[in-house]
C-alpha cells in the first residue's frame, strides 16, 4: 500500500495503529528535510566506511590520527551536561514496546535507553508503535493492560528516557523520499525530536540520544549537524539535544576525542559497547588469521584488548568533563534454578566493581532484576557522588598498537563453543524475523550485536579453517549439520526457524563477509 504525502514524499508501509498522531504532515515534512539536506553526506560516510576496510583489507593499520593531533592536545571540555543526566549508575536498555517501555522507567534506573536499534526489528509496526509509546510516556499518559489482565502504569519517580535511533547504515524502506527510502536514523531521531522536544523542556528535562556505530569522527560530526539543523528548525537553542556515543567499532577506538570534539556541545559522554565492538574487530580484519578469536565466553572485558579499550575510554572522557559508561549485564535471572543465579550475579558484581573502579560513571544492564544488582555496586564505590567526572585516570597510558593487539591468551575454539553460536544465532535471527529484537536465550538477553558476535566467529573460524580443541575442524559443512540439528530441536508451529537457518547460512556462511546481518534481514520483513 504506497500513499503520496506531497512534496515528493510517499509513505509504503501498511496502516499501524495511531500512525496519523505520528506521521502528521508537518513532522514528516521535518524529516524529509533532514533527509534532504544531510543524506548526501550520509553516503560520502558510508563511501569513507569502504574505502577504509579496502585499505585494512590490503595490509594497511588503525592507528591514532595525525591530523587531528591538535585535537587531541587541545584544553576543550564539552559543554555542561543537564541535571537530569549527571546521574549515570545504571542505565537500562531495551526496546521500546509499551510494557517494556513502563517497565524500564519504573525500574529504578538512572536511565532508560528506549531501544530504535539491536534491540529492536525494525518492522514498520514496530517503528511506528514505538515512536506511539515514547509520545505517551513523555506525556505519562502511557499504561497498558497484558492478556492476563495485570495493568502497568508509570510511577512517580522515573528513569531519564535517551532514544538510540538506528546507525547511519540502515534504511527504512517504508517511507521514500523524492523516490529513495529514508535513512532509519533521520526517521528515528526526527520524529522523537519532533513531538517530544518541547514537551521535555518544559518538564526539566531534554531530547537525548544514544549514537550507535559510528566508525569515525566524521560520521560523528555529522550527527552534530543534523543536530544543530534540527535545533533551528524547531526553533530550541543550539546545545538543548545531548548525545551519548556507543563506542562500538574498532576505528572509533582510534578517534575517541575527535568524536567527543565534534559533538562538544552536544556531548553526553561515550559508552563501553563492548559486544558490538568485539564484532568489528572480526569484521574490519577479517582477511587477518592473526586476528582469529576464541569461544565467545572467554572474549572477557579484562583480556589485554578490551582493558585497553575501556581505560582510554574512561580517561578520554573524564579529561575532557564527559561521562564514561560501562557495558552491558546481558544475564536474565531464572526462578527455576537459584544456583544459576548465584554464579551468575556474582559475575555481574564482579563486572560492575571492575568499572566502578576503573572510574566508569555507570554502566548498562539488561534486565530490571540487575538494576539493584550494579546499583548497589556503583553506590559503594561513588558514596554521595553522583558521577567521578574528577577521577582523570592520568596515569593511563594507552597506545595505538595496544588497542590492535587483538587476541586472548590462552584462549580455545571449543566444540560447545562453536554448538552454542550457532544454536544462538539461529534462535536470535528466529525471534528477528517475527519481530523480537531483543531474545531471551540460556538466561542472557540477545540482541543484534551478540547475534552478530556468533555468526562472525563462525565465518571466521570456517574461513581461517579452525580446528576445535577437541579436533574438530569447523567447516561449512560442519556449521550446517549443527544449524540443522538445532533446527529441528527447536523448531514448532508459528516459528520461523527455516526461515532463520537461510539467513544464518547466508551471513556465516558467505565467501565474502557481510557487513551486518541486518541487511540481508531486512530484506525478508515486510
């Protein structure tokens, strides 16, 4: 169904549910304007994007960049961060479906991060439904009543929402703008900040957002442009949006101050995505055997890597008065098994007193059950603090090449491990294509970046031909007879397992890495 909304604008997507509140006509004439006005740059970025892994996958390095140098030893700070966003102990992720959307903000959280991206399929029901949620919530007149008859409403006291919109890669085919479809991201982000802007002000607090993907400063500036475009249009001063960037790709590990530089009066700090970035050190070398990694569980955030990763993030943001944000607690706890719980709460305090240490001001957690569990962790380190901003970490020293030595020592490619990525990222790419983005799987919350994770460790194992330690080689034809087998475990009515297994196949199974499992997923929605 394809309905023209004038000036070269035409909507593809079936009828949702109050869609009219959304799509008024002057809010998607807001977005067709940034569409207009920033998607030329948008794919100069993504040009860039190619050019640079055409230039890794030739032999070239990622190393700190010469030219930005004055930047990184100029004596800027970012600009003075809202009250209602100096307290990051714990940040709660999820998509933004109308009883998680109450749920996260009831949760006790600092913040809530309302979920456009990994967490989210983006089915034109799901985008529109969403932008739906986040209008009432804003207003507080969001409840919803669930088939059991339990009503959720909002409480008093609330998390601080952040929205992520999608990264600059994605497309949303359902709404085409002079004959192309629309950037997620300028549909995402528009429409939020178009009915939400000024009724956040006037509530004390503002638009805020998290920054997914960006793999250089550039893309980083940019966000800021939009930004200060957006800010203009809808007449707010400049600097009212505030941004956090998820620093989850390996080239963004180089750029670290560029990125903050550029969105200085818009910056909100940077955060540790450490799941998505293990996945771009795979992708970006891909080609390298010396970048081979192990079993997913052992990729730890204290393996010499992923410690050098965090402590400049830390030090890099504080220096310049921008917060640091751990990563995430993916653990579901379970009422059927306590001992499972035990082991496993006891590694998500280890992983918070890890970051409060290290000087991170908070950190992410997937499932409302942790919030108490790094709360109480971040409160013992901080005391009355509301964030360590003065905690410089000088002496931090990270260099370029400590950021490339990828590896883990004494890691292994085990037969459970290579079993358990391919049973998870068929089970994940199920619940995608039904519309789930965010899948309970073995007690961990899964979501596009984990998925990601499992089926680039087996492309790479396959294409490095791995051998396991049991002495398993890990081949094509090994992955397919364990898709298959996890396939008819698994699969039942309503599901749309076959349907998981080709795509799975598809992105772990190329000859040629696929960039993200997203595209080729999108093209199977609706």
């Amino acid at each position: 169904m394809a309905t023209t909304l004038g000036r070269g604008i035409e909507l593809r997507g079936d009828d949702v549910e109050r869609a009219s509140e959304i799509l008024t006509p002057a809010a998607v004439d807001f977005v067709a304007d940034l569409a207009r006005a920033f998607e030329p740059t948008r794919r100069r970025l993504l040009a860039a994007r190619a050019e640079r892994q055409a230039e890794l996958s030739a032999g070239g390095e990622l190393r700190f960049l010469a030219e930005t140098q004055s930047i990184r030893d100029g004596g800027w700070r970012v600009a003075e961060t809202p009250r209602d966003l100096q307290v990051r102990k714990v940040e709660i992720t999820g998509p933004t479906d109308r009883k998680m959307v109450i749920n996260a903000l009831n949760s006790g959280a600092s913040v809530y991060m309302a979920d456009f991206e990994d967490a989210n399929t983006p089915t034109w029901e799901n985008v529109i439904s969403g932008q739906v949620n986040l209008v009432d919530a804003v207003r507080r007149k969001i409840d919803f009543t669930s088939p059991e008859g339990k009503r959720y409403a909002l409480n008093d006291t609330l998390a601080t929402l952040v929205v992520r919109p999608r990264g600059w890669h994605l497309l949303e085919k359902h709404l085409v703008v002079d004959g192309e479809p629309i950037a997620g991201a300028f549909l995402d982000f528009g429409l939020f900040l178009f009915h939400n802007a000024r009724t956040l002000i006037e509530r004390g607090s503002g638009p805020y957002f998290y920054l997914p993907k960006l793999e250089s400063h550039r893309e980083a500036r940019l966000w800021n442009e939009v930004f200060v475009s957006a800010q203009r249009s809808l007449g707010i001063p400049n600097g009212t949006i505030k941004a956090t960037v998820l620093v989850e790709t390996f080239p963004a590990a180089f750029e670290m101050e560029e990125i903050l530089y550029e969105l200085r009066d818009h910056s909100a700090g940077l955060n540790a995505g450490r799941w998505d970035y293990i996945f771009s050190v795979i992708k970006k070398f891909n080609h390298r055997p010396d970048f081979l990694l192990p079993d997913r569980a052992q990729v730890t955030m204290t393996v010499p890597f992923m410690r050098a990763y965090t402590e400049l993030l830390v030090r890099t943001c504080h220096r310049r008065g921008a917060f640091a944000l751990g990563g995430m607690a993916a653990f579901i706890p379970t009422r059927k098994d306590p001992q499972v719980n035990e082991v496993a709460l006891a590694k998500v305090r280890e992983d918070k007193v890890r970051e409060a240490h290290d000087g991170f001001d908070g950190t992410w957690v997937a499932h409302p059950d942790l919030v108490p569990v790094a709360m109480a962790e971040f409160d013992r380190v901080l005391g009355s603090r509301t964030n360590q901003l003065e905690r410089t970490r000088d002496e931090v020293r990270v260099s370029d090449a400590e950021l490339r030595a990828v590896g883990v020592p004494g890691g292994t490619i085990t037969d459970a491990g290579v079993r358990s990525n391919v049973s998870v990222g068929i089970q994940y790419l199920e619940s995608w294509l039904r519309g789930v983005g965010a899948a309970a799987i073995y007690n961990l919350m899964e979501d596009a970046a984990t998925a990601e994770i499992s089926r680039s460790q087996v492309w790479q194992w396959v294409h490095h031909r791995a051998t396991t330690a049991e002495g398993t080689a890990v081949t094509k034809d090994a992955i397919r007879t364990i898709g298959r087998d996890e396939v008819a475990r698994l699969d039942g009515p309503g599901r749309r397992f076959g349907d998981a297994l080709a795509l799975f196949e598809e992105v772990a199974l190329a000859d040629r890495f696929v960039e993200f499992l997203t595209l080729p997923g999108y093209d199977r929605l609706p």
